[in-house]
C-alpha cells in the first residue's frame, strides 16, 4: 500500500499550474488559443452619405488585437467581417444595416477562444465609435 503523500507529490504540478495559470492568456498552458480583447481606434472614413449607403459601401475599421474571429458589430447587427490585417477589419455597409441617414453604433467582437473548466474568458467587445450617415 503506497503512502497518501506519494500519490498527490504527481498532482502537485498539475494543481500549481491551476492555481498560478488562472483565466486564459498567453501564460497558461491548459489554454487551447487565447485571443486577446480586441481595441478599437478609428473609422475611414467616421461620416458617410446615406448614397453611400445605398450602393454599399466598404467601412474600415481600424484598432489592434484583431484575430480571424473578430467581427464588426453595426447597431447590435453583426456583418460578415473581412479581417486585412491585425489591425483593420473591413465590412460593406448597405440598406439592410442602416436604413436612414442618422448614427449608427459601431463595435468590435471577439469571441473567447476556449472557455469552461479551465477559467479561460479572452476575447471580448471594444467600446463603441459613431458612425455619422448624412
């Protein structure tokens, strides 16, 4: 019969790694892809014409921490999201987002890249920059 000691001297590592490697970053090893919370700067262009609009038009969105996941977020609607590099995500903006000239809610979403008994939660959304549709 082995000693109780013996058995858990294994598990030490592992229970050290849990309690040290807590949430999902890039120091954890128990995480299977961290991504970072998205940062959002800009717009290029921040005012539009509703014409625009109607012919549909290429917005580009510019921040840091953009991974493939990322996705832009109009009024609450998120559009198919082209991602050109980490730091600029492009959509096309047509009559089906915005409806009217006005002002409209532009946001970055990253989803987190693993989450459950591992406490991994990155990812997130980036406060929200105005677009102005005259």
């Amino acid at each position: 019969m082995k000693p109780i000691g013996a058995s858990w001297r294994h598990l030490s590592p592992l229970l050290l790694a849990l309690l040290v490697f807590q949430g999902c970053n890039a120091l954890n090893p128990l995480c299977g892809s961290a991504r970072p919370t998205p940062i959002i700067g800009s717009l290029s262009p921040s005012t539009i014409t509703f014409a625009d609009v109607q012919q549909g038009f290429l917005l580009t969105v510019n921040g840091s921490q953009f991974v493939s996941a990322s996705v832009v977020v109009i009024n609450g609607t998120t559009l198919s999201t082209s991602v050109a590099s980490s730091q600029q995500l492009q959509v096309t903006i047509t009559t089906t987002v915005i409806s009217a000239p006005g002002t409209a809610s532009v946001t970055v979403k990253t989803p987190s890249g693993n989450s459950g008994d591992l406490g991994c939660t990155s990812g997130g959304t980036t406060h929200a920059l105005v677009l102005t549709v005259t």
